[in-house]
C-alpha cells in the first residue's frame, strides 16, 4: 500500500537551566507510550514557529521562543508519510510541565536519564545534534 501524500509537522527540542531535555510520552499513534519531544500537524495557515509553540503549549504547558531548525525527520509507514521539521526552543519562563492534548506525561529529563526510557525511533542522535 501507498502511503498518503506527505504531512509536514514540526516538534521542539526544549531545554531547561539544568540542561533537562522537554519530553512528552505519547498517547496516541503513531508511538503510543513512547518518549518523544513535543510536536505535531502544522495547520493551514500556521508558519511554522507558530506551530512549534502551539504545539509545545498544547501538550506541555510551556511557553516557549523557537530558535533555529536543528533537523528534517521523515516518518513512512503504510499508513503514514510525516516530514517533521525539529526545531531548538526556549521556555519563556520557569514553567513545570503538565501532559496536556494528546501527551501522557511530561516531563524534564536528564541525559542520564534518556537510555531509561522508551524512546521513538532515532530521537536521540537528533538530541545529540541540538
């Protein structure tokens, strides 16, 4: 089967302080219960540093200033074709995040951290880049 034709979404690899990394745990496909950086659907109309921060605020909570483009990611399955354009962002301000949209937790989390966790498919060679 053909894939349908290609979505472009954006995610945001967000920073605190301490050097923790914003992740999300997925609550819906593709990548249910896995780690990832917050992210989805750029919509009509939307460029696409508004849709990294309505994404990040949707499923995070956190207000964030996006900074340059850090990777393209394309996702192909028999039912899907994302490119994922992954942005570097700031929080705003001292925010602790919350799993909001389609999220089931988020969180800050430590390098040490990241090789505990279930993470999507190559998200950390992208992480090692920003």
């Amino acid at each position: 089967m053909t894939p349908p034709r290609p979505t472009v979404a954006v995610a945001a690899i967000v920073f605190d302080p301490a050097g923790r990394v914003l992740l999300i745990e997925r609550g819906r496909p593709p990548g249910v219960g896995l780690w990832s950086v917050p992210g989805g659907k750029v919509e009509p109309g939307e460029s696409l540093a508004v849709a990294v921060a309505r994404e990040v605020a949707e499923e995070t909570g956190v207000a964030v200033e996006v900074g340059p483009l850090v990777e393209v990611v394309e996702r192909i399955g028999a039912e899907h074709h994302y490119v994922i354009l992954d942005y570097l962002a700031h929080a705003r301000a001292p925010t602790a995040p919350r799993a909001g949209d389609d999220a089931r937790a988020a969180r800050f989390v430590a390098a040490d951290e990241l090789a505990e966790l279930p993470l999507t498919d190559g998200l950390a060679p992208v992480l090692a880049k920003a």
